[in-house]
C-alpha cells in the first residue's frame, strides 16, 4: 500500500503561490522603502536563538510560554525558533553600540514562527517588519517612530479613517494603578487590561477578584480605564507632561488626526518601559489591533551590557494583507515595473535568433522568457495575456525568411518589425 502524503502545508503555516508572493514582496518593499527614506538600515539575525533571551516577552512567548517553538541541540543547548526580533536585536545591539554613533536606526524583514492557535489575522509562521531607534530617550525618538507609522500606512494609499493609532505611556500607568494596586500585582493587571477588551462582559471584574483585588480597587481600575484625554491632564502623576507634550508634538507636525489617547492600552510584552502604541483596522469588517510597539530602555542590560533607550515597532504580513484587502487597496499590478517579453517556440530554425535577443534584452533589464516546445500564435498570445507579459516576439518561418521579427504590444494592441 502505498504512503500517502498530504499537499497542504501544516496548520498554520503558509504556501505562497507566485501571485501570493507578488502581495507579500509588494508589502516588503513599501515597508522597506518608506524606512530607507527615514535613514532606516537593514539588518538581519540568526533564527535560532537561546531560549533564555526570551524571558522579558510575556507568558505566551516568554521562557515558559506555550506559543515558543523550542528544542535542545546536541550540546544539550536549551534553544528557540525565533518567534520576536526585539530580544534578538537587543543582544546585538549591547555589543554593536560599544563602537557606533548613535542614534542608531536599524530595520529589518524577517520570518517568525509561534506555536499558537491559527485564527483569521494569526498564524504560526508570517513575516514582520521591525523598526527601531537605538541610543536616544528623548520624546523626539517616539515621535519620530510614530511619524514613521503614518507615513507606512499612508504609503498603501491608507486615509485617516482607515486606521486609528492609540498610545498611551507605561510609566504614567504603572504610577496611575500604583496609587490603589499593591506593586506585587501591578504586572497580573496589566495583562488583564491588555487583553480585556476581546473578552466577554464581566471578564475584567472576574479576572480581579481572582487575583485577590477587592471591589474597591476593581472600582479604581474602571475609573482609571474611562480617563480620556482631557482627564488624565488634570491628575497630578509621572508621565502626564509626557503623554501631554507628545500630542502638543504631533498636532505641531500634522498628523495627530490619526492618533488617540487609550489609558487602558498596555501592550502585552513585560520589556516596555514608556510609550506604547498599536495601531488599529478601522473597516467594521476587519476591526482590530495590527500592529504595534513602543519604548523599551532596559532590554540590552540582561546581556550584561550598558543601558540602551530604544523605542520601535514591527508589523506583521498577515494583518497588513488582511487590512490592504478588506479596504481594496492593492494595486492592480503588483510586482516591480519591468518590460515582459514572451517568445514563443514557432520555428525550430529561429531558436537561436530567439536566444539571442532574450540575451540582449535581459541585459537591458526586462524579463523574457523563450518558449520550449512548439505552439500556435493563438495559443502563443493567449499564454502571454494571461501571464501579464507586456509583449509577444514572433519569430516564425516567414519572419525568419525575410530577416525580421515582429513585437506585438499586448498592451496597446499595436505591432512592430525590427531587423534581427
């Protein structure tokens, strides 16, 4: 009995055909050209890693998280496949930073993989932008990075009322819950506020009461969470001036139609210090969290370094895509422009004619691909109309005999002949 094997990729993972792929690369070189314009560097890092330097990432993906893909090697190494890139660049940043100037702004574009639940917007492999501003703890790097976000999603053709980005800051919260939570239960209610949200009513108040809060403080934590904007500036507590003069800085650059203040956002991973952010889906139909960053100035000192600031933020393919679609904005051509030349095989004498011009013209830039096997015009032109080719070669008996080719123009419907 013969062994069959299944064609589909394992749950959760992904097969790109090439008009997959197209969608993918498009995404890749928006993210990569809009970072390049801010002075952005590409980067990249290993796959694997130490598991230990995920211990600042939160109970999903941390050292004891269910969504971490781990293995022990042959030296009986505790490894991970990488799930994050922030503690990866921060362990090469603590090293890198010893001999750079700084600031240092670096990007990168990788793969990630997490063993979590597949679900529309989440899968256990996708790719992610990250982006991230090392060396600087001024209010002008945040700034900067958010200004970076806008110009991202406005590259796509993204308008205000496409997406909304809400921030907050972790030291005005932390001080905030501070003054009514016992500070050995500050980090159990941030991610039960960070994640409260998608939960069902009453989900918060059970959460609280299970980790010991008694009403009176459950009571503090919704009036703490209903703080907009103009609240949160009368109370008399660190990170106000902060979160003040960073919306005074971005109605100063004109771009603060596509922010709002959040006291209830926290962001999941342990390792920020300052500014938070996430940026959201605003189509009733795909309303969600995309993406989303913030400041961490403390992640390079586990590796036994000096302090680092750093402040950035990483998007992922998965929700980019999700977000590009359910608003219509792909283009409709998607890969690089470039002049698509097809040759078909109609007479075996004008091969080598045919090589040599595809030789000419892939030098010049464009691409071409010579037929392999015997086929008519019809087919010929219905193949390359298909394949998005720009123009058809034909090189037939009668062309071959009177030395010339002719180029149809699938574009304009219009023919040339040229001397070969």
């Amino acid at each position: 009995m013969k062994l069959k094997i299944s064609n589909q990729p394992i749950k959760g993972f992904r097969d790109f055909t090439p008009n997959d792929w197209l969608k993918e690369k498009y995404i890749f070189r928006k993210w990569s050209s809009v970072c390049k314009s801010y002075g952005f560097e590409e980067y990249n890092g290993p796959l694997i890693e130490s598991v230990e330097i995920y211990n600042k990432s939160g109970d999903d993906i941390g050292l004891a998280g269910k969504e971490l893909y781990t293995f022990t090697d042959r030296g009986d190494r505790k490894l991970a496949i990488r799930p994050e890139m922030t503690p990866t660049v921060g362990r090469m940043i603590s090293s890198y930073a010893k001999t750079a100037s700084k600031p240092i702004r670096w990007y990168s574009i990788a793969q990630f993989f997490r063993a979590e639940n597949p679900q529309r917007g989440r899968g256990r492999e996708f790719y992610q932008l990250n982006a991230d501003i090392f060396g600087d703890k001024s209010i002008n790097s945040d700034v900067e990075v958010l200004s970076l976000v806008v110009d991202l999603m406005l590259s796509f053709g993204a308008s205000d009322e496409m997406f909304k980005i809400k921030y907050n800051d972790r030291v005005f919260m932390n001080k905030s819950l501070l003054s009514f939570i016992p500070e050995d239960k500050i980090t159990s209610v941030l991610r039960i506020i960070d994640g409260y949200r998608k939960k069902p009513e009453g989900w918060l108040k059970q959460s609280l009461i299970d980790i010991g809060l008694n009403s009176d403080s459950i009571d503090k934590v919704n009036d703490y969470l209903a703080l907009d904007f103009n609240a949160m500036k009368s109370l008399e507590i660190d990170g106000r001036e902060y979160l003040t003069n960073l919306q005074k800085m971005l109605v100063e650059l004109g771009i603060s139609e596509y922010f709002e203040y959040d006291a209830g956002l926290a962001r999941g991973f342990d390792y920020y210090t300052g500014l938070v952010f996430e940026v959201y889906d605003m189509n009733p139909e795909n309303n969600r969290s995309m993406f989303g960053g913030g400041r961490y100035d403390n992640l390079t000192e586990m590796f036994g370094g000096e302090q680092i600031p750093a402040v950035g933020f990483a998007p992922g393919d998965i929700t980019t895509l999700l977000f590009l679609e359910s608003w219509n904005l792909f283009p409709d051509k998607l890969d690089e422009e470039v002049s698509k030349y097809y040759i078909p095989f109609l007479y075996e004498e004008s091969l080598p004619i045919a090589y040599k011009l595809a030789k000419k013209l892939r030098l010049d830039g464009s691409t071409v691909v010579v037929g392999t096997s015997g086929e008519s015009i019809n087919k010929a032109l219905s193949y390359a109309s298909k394949n998005g080719y720009n123009y058809v070669i034909l090189i037939g008996q009668d062309e071959f005999k009177t030395g010339k080719y002719k180029v149809k123009n699938l574009v304009t419907q219009t023919e040339e002949f040229f001397n070969y």
